[in-house]
C-alpha cells in the first residue's frame, strides 16, 4: 500500500538541512540534489537524503564529495622525482625521457612506483643520461600536470662497484585490504648487479592463482581479495652481492553487510514489538535505530540491546518508519521497515463463514472463527440462539474454533461466530447440513491386456443428493489430463461414473491407475493395476561368432519380454541375392526362449550375409532385431551342377550345347567357370572345353568334320579356385543339320476373297535332308521389301490360306522346305490377286410377317459399286444355334420353334466375301404356351427407384414390340416388358428389386 503514498524527499551536507529555496546552486529534482558551479570550499562534505511521507520518514546511506586539486610542486630528491599532492585524488603515474612521446619503459633495471610517483632506476647506465620530465594523470577529472625536466648526468670521478640490493620501494606495514578489493604490494631495489625480486608468504603457504606478478616482479596483484589472503608477505631483493628483505602485513576487513533484517508488521494496540538485525563486518558493526529519520533513545517501554529493538504495550503514537543502522569504520548501512499500530472493532470481510457448510454423518467438524480485530477479539458459537458450551463432542478453543466429533442429523442447524473487543463487535453464519456417506458401488478391478485393445475401468459411487461430486484419475501418481492425451483416454458414464476409458493401449500404458472421487466433505479412491501385454521386444547385439561355407553360430542378446515370457525365436537372412529377408533352418530346430544362440545352416558358400533375430511369446511375433555385421561364407568347391542342358541347331559343321548359367549365389567361391565335355554317342573318350566367364549359357564347337544331324552325348559342369564341382547329368543331343537341298513343285494359289489367298504345292521327297515344314513368301512388288510377309506350317501339310491381304491387289508368292538350319531353296514365284471387297452397306428396309411359327422377311437389294464385288446372295444368321442360311433372293421364310428365343441378322454376299450386317431382329419365345412369337426391336431402359428423393439408378436391356416411343410409355407396358427381361439383361440393383410404378421414374 506504501507504493500508493506520496513521497517527499530532503538533503542534508554535513548534518545541515539544505534549503532549496533559498540556494540559488541548489535544486532538488525527482529525489536527486543538483548542484551547479561546484566549489571545493562549500560543497565538500558528506551528504544524506531523507525520503518521508505520511507513515513517516527514512533516511539514505552517506555519499561523500571530494575534489582532486593540482599538482603544487616537484621535490627531488637523488635520482627520484616524488610528486607531492595536498588532496589524495586517483592518480597515475608516468616518466618521459628526453622529449615526448618517448615515454621510460619499466623492466628488472627500472620502476615507476603507482604509490609514489617515483621512478627508480637500479643500476644506471650511459645510456639513461638525459631529461626526465613526471607526467600525473588524475583519472576522475582526466586532468594532467607535467614537472620541469630533471637532467641525468653519470659522475665521472669513479666507477661503483658491485654492492649488495638496497630496498628502496616497500609496502608499509600494515596493509589494510577491504573485501574483494585488488590490492598491489610494491617492491623494488637498487643494486649492482640488478636484483631480482620474489614474493613469498611467511606463513609457507603457496599463492593460489589468482595472484599475480607484473614488472618484473616488482608488483604483486591480490585480485577479489578475501580473508584467507591476509598475513604476512615477504620481498626478497638478491644478486649475488647478497640480498635484502622487506616484510609487512596485510590485514582484511570487510564493510558492513547484512545477514539478518526486519520486515513490515502491523500489530494491534497493546501488543508488543520484537525487531533484530544482524549484519557482517570487520571491525564488527555497531548498531543504531533510526524512527522517521531520528535516534531512537532505550527508556521505558523501548528497550534496545545491540541490532534488536523491544517496544511493549504497543500504543498508536509508535507507527512509524524504523531503521536499523549498522557501521563501522568502513562504512554505514541502513535498512527499513514500517510499523503499523491498529486498532479497529471486528469484522469478517475476509473471513466468513461459509452460507452453507457440508459433513458427513459420523465424520468431525471444525467451524474457523476468524475476525479481524485490533485488539484481538474475545468470540462465542451459538446453534440458532442458543448459546454452545463445551460438552463431551464438542471442543470450543482458545483461537475461536469450534469443534463437532462424531456429527449426527440432531447437529444439523445454522451456526453464527460472535466476536467482541472494546471496539465493537460483529458475527458471521452459516447452515450446517449433514449428508449419508458416499459409498463406491463398482471398482476397476486388476487385468491384463494385449496392446491394442481397449478397456473400460469402472468407477461408480452412491452419494447424497446434496453432495456435488468429482471424479479424477491418476495414473503412476501423475493426474491424467484428458484434453491432452484425449487420444488414448476418456471419461465415460453419467455423473454418478468415473469409468475410465483407454483406447488403443501401447505398452507404456501398463502400471497403476488410481480413481479419485472428491466431494464436498471426503475423498475417496479405489486403483487397479494393469499389465499391458505385448509380443516381445527386438533383441539386440546379433553377433555372427563363428563362419563355414555353409553355417553361421550366433549369438544375440534379449529384448523385453513385454508382460509375456518368451517362448522361442527365429533366425532371418539376406543375401544381395534375396528378396527380402528369409526365415532360416537352425541347429537346434526349435531354439527356445531361453537359448541366445543358434547354429544356422544350409547357408551358400562365398556369400556376403546379414542375419537379424525374432522373438515371440504367446502374444505373438515381436520386432526383428538390428541386423548382424554382414559377414560372408568362406568358399568352397561348386556344389551344383548347371541344369537344363540341352542344344542342337546351329550351321552347317557346328555342335551348339546350352545350359542354365549357375546363379551367382550358388557359384561357391572366386574364378566361378564351366567345363564342357561332349562325345560322339558310342565314343568313350570325352572332349573337354573351359569357360571362365559365369554369365555364359552356351557354347559352340566347330569343325568340318562333324556329320550333320550326327548324335552327341553332352555334359556341363562347373569349377572355382576351389576346384571342380559335378556335372550334369548325360544329355543326347544332334550336331547341326543342313538346309532342305529341294524347293517344292508344282506350287499353286487361288483368290478365296478380298483378303484371302489359298496356296497349294506337292511335298518334298527324295532328298537327305530333313523337312519340319513349310514356309510361304508372299510380297507386292519387288521394289517394296516392307510389302514382305511371310508364313510358316509346321509338319506334313501341302496347303496353307495367308489372310488379312489388301483387296483387288496381285501378290507374288514362293514355297520352301524348311528344318533347323533354316529354309531351303525357294520355288519359282506365281503371282495371284485378291478378289475386290464386299458392298460395305446392309441391307435396308427389312420388313417381316408372322404367321404361327413361320416368319417372312422382305429387304431391299444390296446393288455393288463398279470398286465393289457383285452381289451373289444374301445369308440369314440364326444365333441361338449359330448358324447361317443363304438365299440369292430378297426374301426368306423361316420357320422357327416356340421354346427358343432368336437374333436374326442379314448380310449381302459377293466374291469378296460378306458385306454389313443389318440391325439385329429379336424374336422371344411366348412365356405361356410358346406362343405367338413376337419379332422385337431391342432397346437399353434407364430407370431410377426414388426413395425419400434419392435416386438409385438401374439400367435394363429389353426387347420391346411393338417399339418403344421414348416420349410416351406407360408404366404397364413397361412392366410387361420388364418381367419378360431375363435377369442377365438387367444391372446387378435391377435383379432384386420389385416392379412398382408409383416408385419410378423413367
């Protein structure tokens, strides 16, 4: 509340009041003092800010103003030029030589004290002659002074001799060092030959590392400087004249700071005060108290012993701002606190009781009278208007709470809380009502599950009407919150139900649920555990520990078994070779669940494998295992022989032998090729040939004085650097033959069509050669090679028709013999030309009569173009037995039969062949007697069953006659038609559904 105050603020130089208004230089802005034209001689001193308001005042720590003056004069003394300073200020030293910029550069011979300006120089050589002029910076005005040049000059009426170090810089003794402070210690001597300068400490014990030494040795640096630095230090300054020490203590002390502090209190009238404050420091602290910025003196009812203030009694006159004051010679700190004396009549603003107060029957009641008084006040508990005394069940304490044990219905009633001072008093009510304990009706009970079902964990209660309740489940001591994990868990049930649902249960769903129900007077909470079940895990570090040419023995390690033991595993490879990874034979067969190793076999030899390990359990397969390092099989000599050995053909003088290669994962080892051996049948002695590419299939063997079509016996084998592996087994095969020496006679070709050539000719006989067959050359021109065609038949045929040919065109054909070495001699070439095509128009106009079982048809003559074939006749396809009738006339009758249904269809005819057919007649058989047939016109319904506007299409194809017009029909006729349509005329909705005009639409 204090921010809520208007502050005021005043300063005070030496213990004076500043005024303001009446100090022109002087101006007080926002709580900072601005001072214009500082003067050394009125605004030195020590200053204080005073913050007040209307609790009171405190005030600020000290700040103190110090001006830095100018350099007044040089003194000089020998070889050292001091500076002398009447104001300390933060000075820095330097020297020039001669002239600037040409500054004295410090090293082992020469130093230039920080403490006193001074420049030393240890052994003075020809080359320090010259002027020497001190430089002063003060780092705060950044000011800087220079002294008169001082000239160097070398003695000329003796050389000095060696001599031992003389200490010219020390540090005094003692060093007072604040904490955390940098402190240096300075050391430096004068000598010949030039000392050297080391640092130790008395005590023995080393420097930690934070210390530090610069200018060759001639300053020690103590960095952030704590207690456990103080001591005694130590220079030594030798050569080998002999040495000197400079000795001196560094003492540690430490401003004042605060370990312990008071904090704001209000306390009512009569009640008594207690502050105490601590602080740290070397020297230690004294204490003081500060109220609204003045001393507060020990008498009477204000006692105060080091940092503590006691006041007793406490009366309105004592609020106020208090400070605590600690100091030493070091420094001064000051901390605040308000106190607030009160004294007001009771209220419950801030503590009512509540309108209505729930307990359940049996349970203990506690009733919390707290009002706000200063003094406190003195309370009483009444049930309506009576006035509750202490009895066996019920407690009235000291503090104003009101205790019911073992509550029954009789305790039902509004309680009020009275509370009195000499102020006034006040009270507070609520109505006390008594529920029946709430009762869990259904529990979740332990189960086991297998991850990817479901459950319901039940959680029911029977409660009092007047009670609102709450139902909350944990699981493994977490809440669940069912907005984020709304994918896996949901509550489900009426308000009386907790039940839990779990979707979709993965393994880390297993553990202990805990259903807690909250209500207005109890919790209750009833758990389960659950154990999810899972095929197992994939176990790990599959290791290949030793390798054959065709087994592995690995090792691996076990997954987690997932709520289910495992019962066994199985071993999967792959190869480059495989699709995928296969399962594979072990030693032992069945490899349980408590081996974790195996003996693979019927490996291939020389293959690069990875295996990878799967475990189960009575839930299922698991998840493979990583694969294995791939590891390949060591080699060995071929174990398969190439298969499907066979060959024969080829040219004249040549004995081809073919074979399936051998796959590459069966090749056993490097420098994988085949041996090939071959006799005469009868022979004895084998020939052999090696072929050393793998990939190979065949292979020839050529020379003049094989017989042709003469019988071989073959064989194939294969060989690595191993060695040789077997050979197939023994296969005839025939030395390649030569071509049929003799072309067919008496070749011959007539014109069946428009596209067809018939071509005879007389077998080849009498000749050495064998013949599988013919094949017919045929082409248009001699100058069109592309116009080639050709056709071959195999065994002992003497005609073959050549079709698909371009009409009214002369085509050149010729036969030849042929077998294995390829065709034979060609016969003299004949010529024959196609007939020209058919009318490319149907006949039209088509009209039929039906008497009984006989129908007449009537058409149009076809009449061909001068590019055309005449018309020689018209056929009549009857399709119900696939058959054609031929007539040369324009009319036919037909006499049909009553139990079939018919599709009749006429075409022109001419040399060229058959011409378009007509539209297709449809005649039905009758669904009563067979009678009368009825020619028909065919034609596809669309239809669409509407059900509550939506449409289910159906589509149906039907003979109708007399014909359908598409803009009349009526939904009788259509129904005729539609139960005379054969199911398979219809689409697959159309098959089941009943015919109801009212429910379609055509």
């Amino acid at each position: 509340n204090n921010y809520h105050v208007h502050h005021k603020f005043g300063w005070s130089l030496n213990g004076t009041l500043i005024d303001p208004g009446h100090d022109y230089r002087r101006r007080v802005s926002g709580g900072s003092l601005i001072i214009s034209n500082l003067d050394k001689d009125q605004d030195s001193g020590v200053y204080q800010c005073t913050a007040f308001n209307t609790r009171g005042s405190i005030l600020s720590r000290r700040a103190s103003l110090q001006f830095a003056c100018q350099l007044l004069y040089f003194s000089t003394i020998n070889l050292i030029k001091v500076p002398l300073l009447i104001f300390p200020a933060e000075l820095t030293f330097a020297w020039i030589f001669n002239q600037y910029p040409y500054f004295v550069q410090q090293d082992s011979r020469r130093f230039i004290s920080q403490e006193t300006g001074s420049l030393y120089i240890a052994k003075v050589e020809p080359s320090d002659v010259g002027n020497y002029t001190c430089v002063v910076n003060n780092t705060i005005t950044r000011e800087k002074a220079l002294s008169s040049p001082t000239p160097l000059v070398l003695r000329n009426d003796g050389v000095m001799g060696e001599y031992e170090p003389k200490i010219e810089v020390h540090f005094p003794d003692p060093v007072p060092a604040a904490k955390e402070s940098m402190v240096k210690l300075e050391c430096f001597a004068l000598g010949n030959p030039v000392p050297e300068i080391s640092w130790r400490r008395t005590s023995g014990v080393p420097f930690p590392s934070k210390v530090k030494m610069k200018n060759s040795n001639a300053v020690l640096e103590i960095p952030n400087f704590q207690q456990d630095d103080s001591g005694t230090y130590e220079c030594i300054a030798e050569n080998r004249r002999g040495k000197n020490v400079a000795r001196g203590r560094i003492s540690f002390h430490a401003k004042p700071h605060w370990i312990q502090t008071m904090t704001d209190s209000a306390l009512s009238i009569e009640e008594n005060l207690f502050w105490e404050c601590k602080a740290s420091g070397k020297p230690k602290p004294s204490y003081s108290w500060l109220k609204n910025g003045e001393q507060v003196m020990a008498e009477g009812r204000v006692q105060i012993e080091n940092g503590a203030l006691s006041i007793t009694a406490l009366n309105l006159s004592d609020s106020g701002m208090y400070q605590c004051v600690a100091e030493n010679k070091h420094g001064t700190i000051y901390y605040s606190a308000q106190l607030m004396v009160l004294a007001s009549a009771p209220h419950f603003s801030k503590t009512p009781l509540k309108t209505v107060l729930k307990a359940r029957l049996g349970s203990e009641v506690t009733l919390e009278c707290k009002p706000e008084a200063s003094p406190p006040a003195i309370s009483l508990w009444k049930k309506g208007n009576e006035i509750l005394q202490r009895s066996e069940r019920l407690s009235l304490f000291s503090n104003g709470t009101l205790q019911i044990a073992n509550v029954t219905k009789r305790d039902a009633a509004i309680y009020t809380c009275v509370a009195k001072n000499q102020f006034g008093s006040a009270s507070t009510s609520g109505r006390l009502i008594i529920t029946e304990p709430t009762r869990l009706t259904v529990r979740p009970t332990n189960m086991e599950i297998i991850v990817g079902e479901s459950i319901v964990l039940p959680c029911q209660i029977a409660s009092d009407p007047a009670l609102d309740v709450t139902f909350s489940w944990a699981f493994n001591g977490q809440l669940i919150d069912f907005r984020r994990d709304g994918d896996h868990y949901e509550r489900v049930g009426g308000s009386l139900s907790g039940d839990l649902m779990i979707r979709n249960i993965q393994l880390n769903h297993g553990g202990k649920y805990v259903c807690v129900i909250d209500t207005d007077v109890e919790s209750l909470s009833t758990s389960a555990i659950l154990v999810v079940k899972a095929p197992p895990g994939p176990p790990d570090k599959v290791t290949v520990e030793e390798i054959t040419d065709s087994t592995a023995q690995l090792s691996w390690t076990p997954g987690r078994d997932n709520g289910s033991p495992i019962t066994g595993y199985s071993v999967q490879a792959r190869t480059p070779f495989t699709v995928g990874w296969q399962a594979m034979d072990t030693v032992p067969e069945a490899v349980t669940g408590n081996m974790l190793t195996a003996t693979v076999v019927g490996l291939n030899a020389w293959v690069e494998y990875e295996f990878r390990v799967v475990a189960r359990n009575a839930i299922g397969l698991g998840e493979p295992s990583p694969s294995s390092a791939k590891t390949r099989t060591e080699d060995t000599i071929p174990d398969t022989a190439p298969t499907d050995v066979g060959g024969g053909g080829g040219t004249k003088s040549e004995l081809v032998i073919t074979w399936e290669p051998v796959p590459e994962e069966l090749q056993n080892g490097d420098g994988f090729g085949y041996i090939i051996a071959f006799r005469p049948a009868g022979v004895v002695t084998w020939t052999r040939a090696v072929i050393s590419t793998p990939g190979v299939s065949r292979y020839v063997f050529r020379n003049d004085t094989i017989p042709p079509f003469s019988p071989f016996d073959i064989k194939v084998g294969a060989y690595n650097n191993r060695g040789e592996g077997p050979f197939s087994t023994i296969t005839t095969v025939y030395s390649a033959e030569d071509v049929p020496s003799v072309p067919p006679k008496r070749v011959r070709a007539r014109s069946l069509s428009a596209t067809q050539i018939e071509v005879m000719w007389e077998a080849v006989s009498d000749m050495p050669e064998r013949v599988l067959g013919y094949e017919v050359v045929y082409w248009e021109d001699d100058t069109k090679p592309d116009t080639i065609g050709k056709v071959r038949i195999t065994g002992n045929y003497t005609l073959v028709n050549i079709t698909g040919l371009k009409a009214n065109t002369a085509f050149y054909l010729s036969v030849a013999a042929f077998n294995t070495a390829g065709p034979g001699p060609q016969s003299a070439p004949i010529n024959c030309t196609t007939k020209k095509p058919p009318p490319d128009r149907a006949p039209l106009n088509i009209q039929w009569t039906m008497i009984g079982s006989t129908l007449t048809l009537h058409w149009d003559p076809v009449v061909a173009t001068e590019t055309e074939s005449k018309v020689t006749g018209y056929s009549k396809h009857r399709y119900n037995e696939i058959n054609t009738i031929f007539t040369n006339k324009t009319k036919a009758e037909l006499t049909l039969s009553a139990s079939d249904n018919y599709l009749i269809q006429i075409k022109a005819l001419s040399e060229g062949g058959e011409g378009v057919g007509s539209e297709p007649i449809h005649i039905h058989k009758s669904p009563q007697s067979g009678f009368p047939l009825r020619p028909t016109h065919p034609v596809t319904v669309l239809l669409a069953l509407v059900i509550r506007d939506l449409y289910f299409p159906c589509s149906i194809l039907l003979d109708a006659n007399p014909p359908l017009d598409r803009h009349k029909v009526s939904m009788a006729r259509l129904e005729q038609d539609l139960s005379e349509t054969p199911k398979e005329n219809r689409s697959p909705f159309c098959r089941s559904v009943r015919w109801k005009p009212n429910q379609w639409r055509v």
